[in-house]
C-alpha cells in the first residue's frame, strides 16, 4: 500500500522538507516509518551551533569518566558521563552530541590524559654488569634518563650518579624491586635444573 509521509519535527513540532538527507532518532522499537521521530534541519542547525566547546576537563573515579564541559553560548554541563573511544577519536557522552563535537572532545581528553600521565614512566629497563647498574627509562612526558647508574642504599633509597626527580626516583626503585624479585626467581630455577 502506497501512503504519503508528511515531515513533521519531533522536536520543534514544524512541518518541514528535508534538503538533503534526513535526520531521525534512531529507535529500535519503531515498526513503521510513521513512528520515526524526524528531527527538522533548523533543530539540527541550533544543535550543531549549541556544541560549540569553548573547554572540557575530566574526572576519573572507580573506573567511571565524567567530563565538565563549557559551551560557546555559556553552558555549563558538570560531570557528564563520558567515553573516550581511542580507536575513532571520539568522546561518547550519555545525551546526543554532534560528530565535530565528540572529535573536539578527544582532543581535550588527549591533551588531559596526557597531562595526568606525563610524569608516569612509560618504559624502564634494567641493566646490570659488574658492579655496575644501570637504568634507562622514559616518561609519558617524554622526559628520558639513559643507562644512569644507581646503587638501593641500606635504607632502601635509590642513590644515581645523576640527580634524578623524585617522582622518577620512585617509579625506579618500584620497577627495580620487580626486576630483582623476577632475577632471583630465574637464578632459582637455573639452579634447580643444574641439580
Ligand atoms: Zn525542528
């Protein structure tokens, strides 16, 4: 049976004729194209111009990711539930929000994620000659520290031939006690299979 479709906008309640393309929520529950809710270009034209992301910051607790985002025109949305999805180079937010404004999103999300992480080393490893140890390592920050020597002093603090921050510091001698625990477990079981 063929039947006329009338536009009509679920948000604004307009009639309208779609220019190109049409805009709809999606709904798995609808049956019939009549129980589309379409979305006029106009509502769609103010929802593009409303996110307009002038910041974003965000917030990690339990697991769980909110982001307080500002709007151009003075909106201030606090602790939305938020996902960053890595592989598309978006933030997913829990209400609908344009494809250039999720990419805006990411890029406020990088430039965060990369400052809670700067100072977290990325790569460390050990290398131990006679009488001498050395480490390499590098931060998230791109700072870098090749082959500095280093001894645990008695009190279980790391003394280096060069000073190193003590937030590098830590992470080493954390790292380095790993290192230790898995040497002696390999030397362990070396000796187990000279027996
Ligand atoms: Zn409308």
């Amino acid at each position: 049976m063929i039947k006329e479709l009338k536009f009509v906008c679920s948000e604004c309640g307009a009639a309208f004729t779609p220019k190109s393309g049409v805009h709809y929520r999606d709904n798995y529950l609808n049956t019939s194209v009549a129980d589309t809710a379409f979305i006029c270009d106009r509502c769609i034209d103010a929802w593009h111009a409303k996110w307009q992301i002038k910041t974003a910051t965000f917030h990690e607790k339990d697991c769980v990711m909110t982001a307080d985002i500002l709007l151009a025109d003075g909106t201030d949305i606090q602790k939305i539930d938020c996902t960053p999805i890595e592989e598309e180079g978006i933030v997913v937010l829990g209400e609908d929000v344009p494809r250039f404004a999720q990419e805006e999103l990411f890029k406020f999300y990088t430039a965060w994620d990369l400052e809670r992480k700067k100072n977290i080393l990325k790569e460390c490893s050990f290398e131990a000659e006679f009488m001498r140890t050395t480490v390499t390592c590098d931060t998230f920050g791109g700072e870098r520290c090749e082959q500095i020597a280093f001894r645990v002093s008695r009190k279980g603090e790391l003394e280096t031939e060069k000073p190193l921050p003590d937030y590098v510091k830590e992470q080493v001698l954390e790292q380095y006690g790993i290192y230790e625990d898995r040497a002696e477990i390999e030397e362990f079981m070396r000796k187990k299979q000279d027996e």
